[in-house]
C-alpha cells in the first residue's frame, strides 16, 4: 500500500559505498575528519554549505546559550528516567529530548515561525510596528503566550537574550528579524499594559535566521546543544545520583485530594 508522495526517492545528505563515505559532497575521511570542528560541519549536514565564520561564530554562540540551565524538566527527566534504568543510557536522553516541547525549549522555533511571518507582512508593504502589534494582539486574543519573550526566573531580563543580541551589534548582524524582535519587544506594552524582556528563545531564532540558518531546522539547535547538556547530567547522574532523589521530592510535595477507599 502506497502512503504519501513516493515521486521522488533522493537524498542529497550522504552515501557510501566499501571505500568511501561522502558526505554534502565532501569524502568524510579525507575532507571532514580532522579538519573540521563539529559545528561547522552541523552546519553543513543541516543547510549543504560550509558555514561563513561569522554563521560558525553565531552557531556556536547559541548551542553554548541553550545548552544548559540547571535542573530544568527535560533535565531531571533524563536523570529520573535513568536512575529507575541505568542500563538505558539513550534511553534516558531520549527522555529528555522528549520534554523538549513548545513550553519549555521549542519556543525557538515558534518564535522563528512568528517573526517569519511578521516579517514576510512587514515586507509587502504593512508597517513593521502594525504589524507587530497586530501579531501581539492576535496571540493574547487567543490566550496564547508570546513566544520569545518573558521568563519566570530572568524577569528583569534574560542575561543570555541580552550576550546574544550584544554579539549580533558587535558583528555587524543586522537583518530584518533581529530588527522585527526588537519591533515586537516595543509593542508588546502596548498591546500587554507592561513590558516583556526578549528571552534565549527570542534572540536565537532572531540571530540564526539572520545568519542563513533554515526556518525549519531552528528546533534542532535546541536539540543538539541539549543533548550534550543531558550527557552530562547522566554522566553525573552514574557516579553522584540524585534521581530517585528528585522523585521522592516530587512525591512528598504533591498531595493527594482524591477520594478515600470505602
């Protein structure tokens, strides 16, 4: 039984054969092994193209911003899962990446989606601060929250927005969705009654996108620098565990106020 569109069965990424693998064009062991740093060539799996040093500069800029922020869900996800089986090494990332959502890590990629199309509106002729107000306005209406902006913990301002989008000034990175994130920061008072400081997840997609970085593969950068970050709790988790730890907290301060057995 056929499902979906099968009219086109290529791939542009890599192929091997007993000799050799290639890789974007690139022969991985004589090109790539040795002589190129991880990022550079994340850069080139992802897009086909070997990175400009100011995208590698702006690349491993935000994989070191997002990497890491203490024990965050996706974080004592991995630890919990892994104290409960330690024989599951990937299992226990795999947990992690999977509490990965739109609240907490994948708001990169829907603010990416929202400056996109604010963006695109700006540019057929719209003025850029309607536009953003009127996109404000549009996601409140639908009690929904701005992505790329606010945080819990960062209320007076998200110090790694801030490193980002100072870096972006200091190289001369000035596109139309680090100005469109700066638009939407303004309007968002008046469409609000108060401020909201642009947040990691607001200077990444504004940063990346104008460094040539793919719409589409914005998630990913949260992916692959959280990924090192579970490593490291799971490796830390194997020697010094605090995972079972971490579920019995859970249990003690959550009270139960359901029925009682008869």
């Amino acid at each position: 039984m056929r499902i979906g569109k099968q009219d086109a069965p290529f791939t542009a990424i890599s192929t091997s054969d007993a000799e050799r693998i290639v890789v974007r064009g690139r022969d991985l062991c004589r090109d790539i092994i040795g002589k190129s740093d991880f990022t550079s060539y994340f850069w080139l799996l992802v897009t086909g193209e070997a990175p400009t040093p100011k995208q590698k500069l702006f690349a491993d800029a935000v994989l070191c911003a997002i990497a890491e922020h203490g024990l965050v869900p996706s974080n004592i996800a991995a630890r919990m899962t892994f104290a409960a089986g330690p024989e599951a090494f990937q299992g226990a990332v795999a947990a992690g990446l999977l509490g990965c959502g739109s609240v907490v890590l994948g708001s990169a990629e829907a603010c990416g989606f929202f400056l996109d199309r604010l963006v695109k509106e700006a540019e057929s002729g719209a003025a850029p601060e309607e536009v953003a107000e009127r996109g404000v306005r549009a996601l409140r209406a639908e009690k929904k929250a701005i992505p790329g902006f606010g945080h819990p913990q960062h209320s007076g301002g998200d110090p790694r927005a801030e490193t980002l989008l100072q870096l972006a000034k200091d190289n001369a990175l000035d596109g139309p969705y680090i100005r469109m994130l700066s638009i939407v920061h303004a309007a968002i008072p008046k469409a609000l009654g108060r401020p909201l400081p642009i947040n990691v997840n607001g200077a990444i997609p504004a940063v990346m996108l104008d460094a040539g970085f793919p719409l589409n593969a914005l998630k990913g950068i949260s992916l692959l620098a959280r990924t090192a970050s579970l490593i490291a709790h799971l490796q830390e988790e194997s020697s010094r565990p605090i995972g079972f730890v971490l579920s019995g907290n859970a249990a003690a301060a959550i009270s139960y106020d359901g029925k009682d057995s008869e």
